[in-house]
C-alpha cells in the first residue's frame, strides 16, 4: 500500500481535482447529518480484509458522507463560531499534510517551526505583550487553556506550601464552556463569578472578598474572556488585570474566539489590559481564516511554560544536544507529537499580508453592526442586547423556545442556512432568543435579510 502505481498517480488526480473544486466554490452545499443506520445502509462497510479500493472509497465520500456535513465556510452559516479559511490557507494544508513533518522538536522541523514562529510573532504583537512573550500552536482552545491552566498551577506550586492541595480558578458565568472542563482535568476547582455579561473588577473583588481562609489559600489563577463565545462580551480587562496584580494571581485571557479582533481598529481598544496577562489563548481557525485545527496558547514568560511542559525520556535526549538546539514547540504546551498547524496561517499571512486580515476582521463587525439595524427596524425582531464584536443576540417576538427549534431544523433541512438559538438570562430569567456570528466576508446583507425573512 506504499507503493506507487498507476491507481495512486489517478487517485491524486481525483483527489486535487475535489479540492480545486471545493476551494473555489464561495456557496458549497449546506448539508445535514444522518442517523448512522441510515448513513451505514447507504455506504455499507467500508473497512473490510480485502479494502474495497479507492475511487469507490473517494466516491463513497464524494457522493454520499460528505454531504451529511456541514461545511463551516457556507456564508449562511451563522452558529456556534463558525469559520472560512482564506484559499491559501486551506491550499497550504495540503501541502502541510503533504510535506510530513513532525513539528514538535526543531531538529526534524525546523523550516516548517520557523514559519509558525513568523506567524506567532505576529499574533504576539496584537496582544501588546512586553518583549519576551511568545507561545505555539495547539489544536484549538482547549488544548491552548489546558496548557495555560497546566503552567499557571505548577508555577504556583513552587511554593511548597501549594503542593498537594487542590487548586482553585475564578471565572465568569459566560467563560467558555472549556474553562471549567479543563479544570475538572488538572482537578482543580472552579468558582463562578455570576454575570453572563462582563466580569468587572468590583465583581472579581466581591468574589475573593467572599472566600473563606482555605478558598483563598487555594486561589492560583483568574480566567477572563476576551470575547465570550454566546454573545462576543469582553470582559473588564484592565480592571481584572489590576485585581490579580494585587492579589498575586495569574491573569489568562481566553480569546479563542474575540482575539481575532484584536487586528481590528475599531475595536482593539476594548482589549485594553490584554497586554497585562500572563497567558492569553487566540484561535486562528476561528477568527483568522486558517483550517481546524489550529489554535494558539501565548504566555508573558514562556519558560515558566517549559518548566511546566518540557518532557524527559532516553529517547528524547539527543533534542538537547547543541546540533539539535531551536525551538521546541513541544516544550511549551500539552501535546508531544504535532503537526506544523500554524504553516497554513503563514503561508495565507506572507501571501496576503496583514492589511488584508484586518479588512476581512473588520468585514464581520460590520456585517454584526449592519444585522443589528435591520433587527431595530423589524417590527417583529428585537435586539435582545447590542452587537458585541461579530456577536448579535435577538428575539422574535411572541417566539416559544419550541418555534425557533422548529425554525433553526426548517432552514437547515432545506439547505437555506444554519442559525441556532441560543440561551440569555435577563434579571435572572433564562430566555430563548436567535443568535448570528459572522466571521466569513462572503455573507452579504442580502444573506441577512433572507434568514430574517425566514422568521416572518
């Protein structure tokens, strides 16, 4: 099966052939899942002793599994956070998979690591950190908290008082939902500061203020949000910054989602304090057009990270050797083996340059300011509370949770868009209401209007 024949030489041409197609299509097909019994009678089994071959395998994929997903790109896909890769970077993937190189120690890749850390200066220099700062790529959010999350309570527990006593983090209502997942790995504890808004300073004060003797013994970090991912809200970033100066807590910022805003003028300034963090997370396959997967963890002082992440092992001896010495992303988050995830976000910055980002940033702000408008002036929809960066939360009036369940299938099923609702607490009371976030520069105001309509 490594051979190379005449089967492989058509299969390539298949293949490229499906991805020039798929690059250049601005409207893809929006699927829709299927059960898996229904998905199992129509392909039937694919892993068999003798392989079934691969047109027939590509053909499975081309004409029956792909379309039962939803591609992220569609213009009309406005749930969750969803994304649109530049064709550069998703050209660059190919080539990235293609080129097969480990990217967790600089001695076998090297040129691929030097790439990402082109990229990675770059992202480092929106957050306005001071010199020294740096970070790697992880596979998303997750992963770029987690490793946070890791550095932050081995730094703390270099104090032998801290060790052996369970770890506690203070956040927000609206922090992603990854937050406290990740704390539940490093089994630390998690207290809420109760605002599905943004956590102020006086907020995060009243918190600590409320914790007993052993709670505040076992306070290490705060985690702020840069950009929550329900509603795009920032939190008070200076204020909460200033709280855990004070109070000698590490300060992360999770703008997985928000970060990519930070290119953007209009409203870089509601990061103010961003550049006080001692970690910050960034996904670029969210807001900076790479592919899945391709997130970002940054720290203040990324040797605190190494003293937490770098591994040991006979095995891995020969990467200290002064012929093998660079930089290591391995080192500095949780993963050991890796793909250079960051060369597509490279390749599509060296092509396009950084100007280029900034408009296509801005794009979704202002297709987020623009939804607003038309909501205001719809006699049936109502704003439930302003935009916040590409974020836009609205009501239909005399809407049951049931009526926008029925709307958001309806769409998908005929294959007009994709727009979940989402949940809003006002005054304590939980609400159903619609929720867009818009990241892809191709949806147009016509699209707006279409889905709006659709609620009539």
């Amino acid at each position: 099966m490594h051979n190379i024949d005449i089967e492989v030489v058509e299969m390539t041409l298949d293949v490229m052939k499906y991805a020039i197609n798929r690059i250049t299509k601005t409207t893809p097909e929006l699927g829709k899942p299927k059960k898996e019994e229904e998905l199992r009678e129509l392909v039937g089994e694919t892993i068999t002793p003798k392989g079934i071959g691969g047109e027939y395998a590509f053909s499975l994929f081309r004409d029956v599994l792909v379309k039962a997903t939803v591609p992220i790109d569609h213009p009309r896909h406005l749930a969750f956070v969803p994304a649109a890769p530049t064709r550069a970077a998703i050209m660059f993937d190919l080539v990235t998979s293609a080129s097969s190189i480990h990217g967790a120690y600089w001695m076998e890749g090297a040129g691929g690591i030097f790439c990402e850390n082109e990229a990675m200066k770059w992202l480092v220099s929106l957050t306005g950190l001071p010199k020294g700062a740096f970070g790697v790529f992880t596979s998303g959010g997750t992963a770029a908290n987690l490793s946070a999350m890791v550095t932050a309570r081995e730094n703390w527990r270099k104090d032998p008082g801290n060790r052996n006593v369970k770890a506690l983090v203070i956040t927000s209502e609206g922090a992603h939902s990854s937050i406290k997942a990740m704390a539940k790995v490093i089994d630390a504890d998690v207290l809420l500061v109760e605002t599905e808004d943004f956590m102020t300073a006086e907020m995060l004060k009243g918190k600590i203020a409320g914790l007993d003797a052993s709670q505040r013994k076992r306070l290490f970090a705060v985690v702020a949000t840069g950009g929550t991912t329900n509603a795009g809200i920032i939190d008070d970033l200076e204020g909460v910054a200033q709280v855990c100066a004070q109070e000698n807590l590490w300060f992360h910022v999770d703008a997985a989602y928000g970060g990519g805003a930070l290119v953007a003028d209009s409203v870089s300034h509601l990061f103010r304090g961003i550049e006080k963090a001692d970690s910050i997370t960034i996904d670029p396959h969210k807001w900076l057009f790479s592919p899945y997967d391709c997130g970002a963890v940054i720290y203040k002082n990324p040797e605190l990270a190494k003293e937490a992440h770098a591994q040991e092992g006979s095995y891995l001896e020969i990467f200290k050797d002064e012929g093998a010495r660079g930089f290591n992303p391995a080192d500095y988050q949780i993963q050991l083996t890796r793909r250079v995830r960051g060369l597509p976000l490279w390749f599509s910055l060296a092509m396009h340059g950084t100007d280029k980002y900034k408009w296509a940033v801005e794009e979704g702000i202002k297709l987020a300011n623009l939804a607003g408008e038309l909501i205001e002036d719809h006699n049936d929809l109502e704003l439930v509370r302003e935009p916040s960066l590409s974020c836009v939360l609205f009501r239909r009036k005399g809407w049951s949770p049931d009526d926008y369940r029925k709307w958001t299938y309806k769409n998908h099923e005929d294959g007009f868009a994709l727009v979940t609702p989402t949940k809003w607490t006002t005054k304590g009371v939980p609400e159903t209401v619609a929720r867009f976030c818009f990241i892809n520069p191709d949806t147009t105001i016509e699209d707006i209007v279409a889905i709006l309509q659709s609620m009539e």
